[in-house]
C-alpha cells in the first residue's frame, strides 16, 4: 500500500487528493481504475522485462511510471490471446535485448518521437511462435482485443523478425499494420 502511494505521490505531486483519508482515496483510485493498472502491470511481465537496463539499475520497480497503463493492458491483452510466453528485453538475463520497451531519451535507438519513448510500444518475440505467426493470429483473433492496436509488419528490409505492437493512431481498425 505505501508503495501505491509513493507511486501516486509522484505522479500527482501537488494533488489535494493526499489530504483525504487513505479509504477514500483508494476507492477513488478504483473508480479511475488506477489501482487496477498498476496491480496488474506485473501479471504477465516484470518491471524489467519493459525497462532499459539504465532506466531499471536507476528507478527500480517504480520504473513503471514511465509505462502508459492503457499499453500495459494492451501488452497483456495481446499476450493472452497469443497464449505463449512473450520476450521484451533480456539484458537482466544477459541478453541482448534492452530497448525493447520504454526507451528513455538520448538513448539513440529509434524514432525519438516514437510511441517506445512515451512507453507506448513493445518489441515481442516469441521462443513458440514467428513474429509472422504471432501477427496472423491476432489478425484472426481482433474481436479479443481490448484496444485498437498498431501492428509492424515491414521496414526497408522486408519482414519484420519482432512482433511492434503499439497503441498509437490505429485508423480506427482493431488491428493497424504499418511500415516503418
């Protein structure tokens, strides 16, 4: 509970809301379904796993500010309908992978307007699953979907070998599928 509101603390750091008492604040909370995206956020994937190691080794678990809550739903909702485990970054594993999810500025990779750092976007792939194959089924499976979502299928090269789902400007589709 406290770290719940040390979270909200600074997120809303000149809020009135902190003068009210702790029960009504919580239900306050709920009715914005705040608490239930920040409990949540861990369901399927860890702190770190959405973090570069930079962002990670400096806020620790309270790197989570810097992930949209909407993203998060959208990264679990995309997982459940994928039904296999998912891979952002593995550096805290000794992979290679750290700018997989929320990229934090200077940091060189990508677009630095881009949906990655406004912590909006993740880079997926899949020890099961093709990223080709991870695409057509959420294609086949849009109804699930909670929220539109923005798909990557090709850059200069051709196919994509990840799976970039973003919630960005999805045209009013389920499912967007765009080149970069």
């Amino acid at each position: 509970m406290k770290k719940i509101i040390q979270y909200l603390k600074e997120l809303y750091p000149n809020n009135i809301v902190f003068k009210r008492p702790i029960p009504s604040l919580i239900r306050e909370w709920c009715s914005h379904n705040l608490l239930y995206k920040i409990m949540q956020a861990n369901k399927y994937f860890q702190v770190k796993e959405l973090v570069s190691s930079k962002i990670y080794n400096q806020y620790g678990d309270d790197a989570i500010k810097f992930l949209d809550p909407k993203a998060l739903e959208a990264l679990e909702n995309v997982r459940e309908i994928l039904n296999v485990p998912l891979i952002c970054n593995n550096w805290y594993a000794g992979g290679s992978r750290n700018y997989s999810g929320y990229r934090e500025p200077g940091c060189g990779v990508g677009t630095p307007t881009g949906y990655h750092y406004k912590g909006q976007a993740f880079d997926l792939i899949s020890t099961k699953l093709t990223a080709k194959e991870m695409r057509e089924i959420l294609e086949n499976n849009q109804d699930k979907l909670k929220y539109p979502i923005r798909v990557e299928k090709w850059d200069n090269n051709g196919e994509i070998t990840w799976l970039h789902i973003d919630i960005g400007n999805t045209k009013g589709n389920k499912i967007y599928f765009f080149k970069a």
